[in-house]
C-alpha cells in the first residue's frame, strides 16, 4: 500500500500589518489541468500559517507538477494567490496578496 503524500507549507501576507486573528484560510493542492487533489480549512490566529495537505498518491499523475491555492479571509476582505503556487520539494512559503473586493466569497 503507498503511504499518503503529504504537502506542507506556510503562508503569510504581504501587509502583515492588516492581519487580524480568527481569519479564515483555506489551501488546494491542484494538478496542472485544475483538479483539486486535497483541501483544507482552518481558523488561524498568527502568521505565519502553517498548514498540510494530504492527497493519495494513486489521484496524482504528475507529482513534480504540483499547486497550491490559498486564501486567508476576513469578513469580506480577503488575501489569495493571484496565480496558482509551485509545490517545491521543501516547505513552500507562499505570501498572499489583497484581493479585489468580492474575491474573498
């Protein structure tokens, strides 16, 4: 049986100064055509953010041509990648930038 492919990472903001506990982040590890592979979503309350995604090996045709999309929200303001993340061997670090108002739904 092949063990769990776990991808872990962190993230943080551009305007670190703007972040406020109890936001919201949510990552997706995704293929090159899109698919989603795992997801995750959790409360966070300091930055940077940690997080780890689990997928099962067998759903990933390509495993060096991997993504990550993350948004951090809160309220109606939100912090994303404004194009999807390259999962390198290490730990990525991703730093998330504002996005346009109704971005964050």
């Amino acid at each position: 049986m092949d063990d769990v492919l776990e991808i872990t990472g962190s993230v943080t903001l551009d305007e670190v100064e703007a972040f406020r506990p109890g936001s919201i982040l949510s990552v997706k590890l995704v293929d090159p055509g899109g698919e989603v592979l795992a997801a995750t979503a959790s409360v966070i309350d300091e930055l940077p953010a940690t997080f780890a995604l689990h997928a099962d090996p067998a759903q990933v045709a390509r495993p060096d041509r991997l993504f990550l999309w993350a948004l951090l929200r809160d309220g109606d303001t939100g912090w994303g990648t404004l194009e999807l993340a390259r999962v390198t061997d290490d730990h990525p670090a991703i730093v998330l930038s504002r996005v346009p108002s109704g971005g964050a739904q």
